[in-house]
C-alpha cells in the first residue's frame, strides 16, 4: 500500500488546468484575441513583470503574436518579436523529442536501460521489496522522472563542471524515494537522457536539437544556450520585483551549459509557435513529417502520475480530463508558460522576463477561456458576497491551524490562504462551486445552516474535500461524543512503521497521520466502515473483542488494506500546557547564558546526500544576528553567506555576489546551530501543545509555533532535556513561485560553557534532498568584530561552455 497518506495537497504551488467549456462562436475572432491581449496586459501589470511576448496558434495557424512592456528597464528597450527568451524547462519537450527522432532511427529505445548508452551512468536506485534485483532503469524512466531521485540541485546549479562531470558525479547521490514509486522531478536525468542522445549520435545535445528540431521545424531563432545567440542584446535582461523597495532587481540569465538538456534553450515567441504547430500535427509541420506519430504519441502517453487527474509524458505535464498538454520553465531571469489544447488545435507560449510567476500556470485558463469560453457577457458576479466574507479555519496538509480568508476584491469573492496569495473566485456554478480564476482544478463552496447562514466552506482539489468550519462555529456532532472515546488512542503498523492516531476535531472522530494531517471521519455506513470526509478511498473499519474492547483497526484505500494494532489510549487527564512544560527547561536563563557567551565558531564536515558532493563546513555566529558560513565541496562548488544585523551577502562558485533579502536572512537564522539553543519561545506570538510522540527512541512533545505573518513551525522538543530535535515548517522560494517545506533534525547534543548545542544537523527538502553538516570542533567565548563575519573576496571559476572542450 505505497500511497496510502499520500495526499496531493495545496503546499507550493497549486497544480493548474483549465476548465473544460464547449467552444462558442457568439465572439469574433478578433474580439477574442483583444479580450485575451488586455486580460494578459491587466496581469503582467498586477504582477510585476516587466516584459512579455505572446503568440497564438489555431488551426495550424499563428493568429496572434504580441509584445507586453520592456526588455531592458533602464534604456526602455521595448520587447519585439525579435526578443530572446529564457524558456527554462520547456526545453525538456526539446530533449525529449530529439530521443524521439533517434528512436525513429533505429539508434535509441524508450525501454533500454540508460546503461546501454552511458555504459557508467549505474544510478543506485532503492528496489524496495517490489522491484526485482536485476531491473535496470530506462531512458523511459528518465525523462518521466520516477528513478526516485529528487533534484539532485547541487549539481545542476554547478555551472563550472562538464555535463560529464555532473552525471558521473550523479552517481555518488542516494535516492530519495523506491525506484518508479513516485513522480520526483530531476534536471539531472534530463541532461543524462540529452548526453546520451548526443553520444548516440556521434555529435552532441546541442547540435542533435539544432540539426534534427530546429532546422526542419523553421526555428530560425531560438538557441540551445544564451552563449548561441548571435547577439547577446538580442537577449532580454531577467528582474525580480522587490516588495519592499517596490522596484525592480536585476536578474541576468546564468550560463547553464551544464544542465542544458533540462533548461538552457532561449526562443522568440513566434519560434515557440512553430514548435506547437509541430505538436498539434502530432510531428508534422508544413506538410513535411520530422517525427512519427508513432513515436510523437509516445510523448504525449502518461508515464507515470504526478497527481491525480495529472500526468507527466515524456516532457510534457498532462491533464487527460481537461485536454491539456503543458509545461513551464523556469530559470534565473526568465519563466515560460506553453499549453496546448490539441482537441480544438489551440495552443499559446508566454514567455516572461522574471524568474517565476503565477501568471504562468493563470495563462492557462485565461487563454482557454478568452478562446473558447463566453466572453461576451463576462462581468463579476451580480451576487450579494457579503454571507461568504469572513474567516475560517484550516487544519489540513500544511496548514496547522490556518486561518483563509474570504474577501471581496473588486466586486469578485476572493480568498486568502496563508502563505500564498488572494485568489480571485469565479462566480459559482450550477453546482454552487466557485472556481479559482487562476485554475480551474480548484474551487470552493460553502455550506449553510437552516437560517441560510454561511457556518463552513469547503475546497475541492485533486478528487479531495478539505472541510473550513467558519470561524467560531462549533459544528454539532454527529455522534455523542461520549460514544467515541472508546476508539481514541494511538494504534500501530510494524510493517510501515506508521503509529496514527484517533482523536476528535471538530467534533467528529478523526484519524491523525504523523507527517501529514487529521482526517476526520463520517460516521459508520451500514457496513461498519468509517469513511474518510477529504477522500472517500480511504476507509477505517475498527476491531473489537468479545467484549466489545476496541483492539485494533482495518485501513482500506482501494483494494488493498493494512492492519494496525492498538498500543495505547488516550488519558482523560488533563492535558499539559505548552506554557507548563516549557518551565521546567528555564530557557529563558538559557537565552541569557547565550547571550553572554560571545559568538561561537563550529567547524566540520558536509554532506550533500541527493547529490553526493562531501565537503567541509564552518560558521562563526552570534545571538545577535551576525554570520559568517563558508561550505567548500568536491566539483569547485562552493557557498559563502555573511550576515551582519539585517543585512546579508551571498557569493557562490557559480553567480555574481548577491544582496539578501528578508525572507532569505530568516532561513539562514533558523538553520543556525545556535538558532534553538536560547530563549526561542521569545519570537513567538503564541505557541499550542500539539501531542506526545516519540523521535528516535526518544519521548518528545510536538509544539505548533505561531510567527504571526510568518509560516508557523511544527517542533518536536526532548522531554528529558528541552532539545528541540526537529522543526517542520516552509520557506518561501520565489524562483518555484511559492512555498517549500523543509524539515531539520538535531542531533547529538554537547554541553559547551552551559550551553546545549547540536554537533549533527540534517536539513531536508525534496528540491535538494537531505544535507547534514557535522561539527567535531565548537569553540565559544569568541570575541568578534563585525569584520570578523565579512567574507574574503574569491574568484569564481568559469562557466563550462558546450563546445569549448571535447564532451
């Protein structure tokens, strides 16, 4: 049962497809594509980007080509048709299509193992106990992204090592996840299957995608790196819009040669075109075949699920149900977004001079529905919002006692989830839903009692119901409550390692999966089965003895089940309080004991694990916000960070020294070993006992960490000592456009002048994997001016170029 507490959740980036509408002709051509320029002008304008270029094809046809704003702020260079832009990962359905072709020579196979062609590329993938010993992965698994390796980061943002030299080192990296158990998404794979095709060939990645794609497909402008553009002011600048200096940043495109497989090639708008009209003819373009339908199929084939309703081919995401063919790209400085709806023969490119935005997955409905939907009528809803405008709360996925907001925007119902952003609703359908205007894979209703009040509403994504009680509504329960109490109590799986536990939220029998959420329950069916109210194929069916003792559980999701055993019940004494159980630690003396000590100097070692890079680590650090860390690994890749008050620097081996900003000095504060060492309960704005659990033999309580306007924090502290052993929370990362969770384990604790520090800290996401720095040397006491924590001007190495040397 791999799926089972595997929820699709909004966390990141909310997944987007459009709608599905019948086309409808009372709009001119011309009218539409003029709604479609100025809803597009309204957005790129909402949201800080500078520049745009946008082109259209229907029918075979490019019926629209336009430009939006500047390429270069400061000379107020206009974008024209002629404008190069970054296309990021929508190189992928480049790589992937030039296997394609190779595949229609005789030269490559979707199902042969990469080891054929890379005879040293042996990934050590985790077979689990379902795949057999002699499985190999293929170049089908590759470019579908289900080796379970994540992003293996570090190596694909080393700019100065050879795509060699990237890929033998990919093979040092451990997995994240079973072999083909999961949709993980790895640039790293993507540059394997590119290397391999050039090795096939006899030639290389670069020249394969120009001779065998861009020259019979007619794109006479677009380039397999920005160093291929015959003129770099052809190229336009990359931004990034400053909230609180409400300006632009500069954000200049990198030199990506190394991974450029998976995102180095830059195109016009009107190139881009071309390459859909070689999709929508399934490989043909102006009459002339440059790729079989058989094997164009392929491309367009679901390979493995990504979420459900979603799929990912070969390069391209999927969204069967809706008809949509799509994928974005993202790099530093520049972000696209191409979609296609090949049963109407539409398809569009946005190309977007900053390094993410919303408006590339937004683009999608907004194109479908200025095309295809009614748009002669279009207005705000003529509706009394004032019922719906309120708060509610969130306890599911990421949100730990969240609070949505539901607000009128200008005449449109809009709501707030924490975190992210006001999403504008559409007005509700015949089924009372109202869709998210930026996607319609997502949409909210809301329940009312029998006075017609609002008391709930409800958000439905992914084939999920996540239920928001308003504010201040108690919702009545459906059984006495007394009645449930005999089901509380944590129960356990051996074989999974799982130890849920049933509780009550909202008056209702809940199951509480660590690491996930609370999933309450319906009451029993007739058959005795509690079904799950976010997801109706997970069902619970409790075990009874004669004496009608509950002793364990049955969890069923599909057609497979799984047993757990009941370990222990929950007391009916009164709960402890997180304000009593912090008291017993005395951080607050803690903190002062800190404070008086100096800064301190941690010096060891490093691991990056997804990437497989060893190297050494040092911070010199203080408790009043001044830093200093220098990594140092294999492969010329290196990290130094200083940090005096609110102020910080960044250089790295592979880009130009850059200025941080508030959101990114946070991160490196809570990554500090000293970060949870004092008086940590002084930040926050309120903090809540969530459970008793137990961390690596060790019996901790979790705590939920409230930071007002910041994410809130999840910690597990040792009842023994007040270590805090583990903090969950998310960070927000503009360049994925949203929110990554993390999560860091300290470990191995030492007593240093009074002070308790960790000498092993893991960090953990699933863009770069699982880091863990160990400390053998911690000196205290260090007396420090803020010179001391300015970093040493380095010299960064070259770039590696495609073609400069011998692949």
């Amino acid at each position: 049962m791999k799926h089972i507490f595997s929820t699709y959740l909004l966390s990141v980036v909310l997944v987007s497809v459009a709608h599905s509408q019948e086309t409808l002709t009372t709009s001119t051509l011309e009218q539409r594509l003029e709604h479609l320029v100025e809803k597009l002008e309204a957005k790129r304008v909402e949201y800080n980007i500078p520049g745009m270029a946008l082109a259209v094809v229907l029918d075979d046809k490019v019926i629209l080509e336009h430009s939006f704003g500047f390429s270069n702020l400061d000379e107020e260079l206009a974008v024209t048709p002629d404008t190069l832009f970054a296309i990021g990962s929508v190189t992928k359905s480049f790589t992937s299509a030039a296997v394609a072709v190779l595949v229609d020579d005789g030269k490559m196979r979707w199902d042969a193992p990469i080891t054929e062609y890379l005879p040293w590329f042996e990934l050590p993938i985790d077979r689990g106990d379902e795949v057999e010993e002699d499985t190999a992965v293929l170049v089908s698994d590759l470019l579908s992204h289900q080796t379970g390796f994540t992003r293996m980061h570090f190596l694909a943002i080393n700019n100065s090592i050879s795509r060699e030299d990237t890929l033998r080192a990919a093979v040092l990296a451990e997995p994240w996840e079973e072999f083909r158990s999961e949709f993980l998404y790895n640039n790293v794979q993507y540059l394997a299957s590119g290397y391999a095709a050039g090795v096939v060939d006899g030639t290389d990645w670069n020249t394969v995608v120009e001779e065998r794609l861009f020259k019979p497909i007619g794109m006479k402008q677009t380039y397999t790196s920005r160093l291929r553009a015959p003129n770099e002011e052809m190229i336009t600048l990359g931004y990034q819009w400053d909230e609180e200096a409400e300006e632009f940043d500069t954000y200049p495109l990198r030199t990506i040669d190394n991974i450029g497989p998976a995102g180095s090639i830059i195109s016009t708008a009107g190139d881009m075109a071309r390459w859909i009209q070689f999709h929508l003819g399934n490989g043909v373009i102006d009459g002339e075949r440059v790729l079989s339908k058989e094997q164009h199929d392929e491309l367009w084939a679901t390979h493995i699920e990504m979420a459900p309703g979603a799929g990912y081919g070969f390069g391209w995401m999927l969204h069967d149900d809706e008809g949509v063919v799509e994928h974005g790209g993202n790099v530093r400085g520049g972000c696209a977004e191409l979609g296609m709806f090949p049963e109407e023969q539409l398809g569009f490119v946005l190309l977007m001079n900053v390094s993410a935005s919303i408006l590339q997955q937004e683009s999608i409905s907004i194109v479908r529905d200025s095309m295809l939907g009614d748009i002669s009528g279009e207005s705000k809803n003529d509706l009394d919002l004032n019922p719906y405008i309120g708060k509610y709360d969130a306890n599911f996925g990421p949100f730990q006692d969240a609070t949505f907001e539901v607000k009128d925007k200008d005449g449109a119902l809009a709501v707030n989830v924490p975190g992210q952003m006001l999403y504008e609703l559409k007005p509700p359908d015949e089924a009372g839903k109202w869709y998210f205007a930026l996607t319609n894979e997502v949409a909210i209703s809301f329940d009312m009692n029998e006075n017609e009040q609002v008391i709930g509403m409800k958000m439905y994504q992914a084939g999920m119901t996540f239920e928001l009680p308003r504010a201040g509504v108690e919702i009545e329960p459906d059984i006495p409550l007394i009645e449930l109490q005999k089901y509380l109590g944590a129960y356990y799986n051996e074989e999974k390692d799982i130890k849920p536990t049933v509780v009550i939220q909202h008056n209702r029998l809940a199951l509480d999966v660590p690491g996930q959420m609370v999933f309450e329950l319906y009451p029993p069916n007739e058959d005795g089965f509690w079904v799950c109210r976010v997801i109706d194929k997970l069902q619970l069916r409790f075990i009874e003895d004669e004496q009608q003792h509950v002793t364990g559980l049955e969890m069923i999701e599909g057609e497979e089940s799984r047993l757990f055993n009941r370990v222990s019940e929950i007391s009916r004494e009164t709960p402890q309080t997180a304000e009593h159980i912090l008291a017993a630690f005395d951080l607050q003396q803690r903190g002062e004991t800190l404070d008086s000590l100096g800064a301190f100097r941690f010096d060891g070692t490093a691991y990056l694990k997804q990437s497989g890079l060893h190297g050494t680590h040092s911070i010199l650090v203080d408790t009043s916000g001044r830093f200093l860390g220098e990594s140092d690994f294999e492969n010329s890749l290196w990290f130094h960070t200083s940090v005096v008050g609110d102020e910080g620097t960044m250089h790295t081996s592979f880009i130009e020294p850059e200025e941080l900003d508030a959101n990114q000095l946070k991160i490196i504060q809570i990554g500090s070993p000293l970060a949870w060492a004092g008086n940590w309960p002084s930040q926050c704005s309120a903090i809540r006992l969530l459970d008793e659990e137990e961390f690596e033999g060790k019996a901790v309580w979790t705590l939920l960490l409230d930071y007002g306007d910041d994410p809130a924090k999840t910690i597990a502290i040792d009842q023994k000592t007040g270590d805090v052993l583990v903090v969950k929370s998310k960070n927000a990362i503009p360049e994925i456009g949203g929110f990554l969770p993390y999560k860091l384990v300290y470990r191995d604790f030492e007593e240093i002048d009074g002070v308790r520090v960790p000498t092993r800290i893991t960090e953990q996401n699933e863009m770069t994997g699982a880091s863990e720095s160990t400390y053998g040397t911690i000196e205290s006491g260090i007396e420090a001016t803020d010179d001391a924590f300015k970093l040493e001007p380095r010299e960064r190495p070259v770039p590696w170029i495609a073609g400069a040397d011998t692949e």
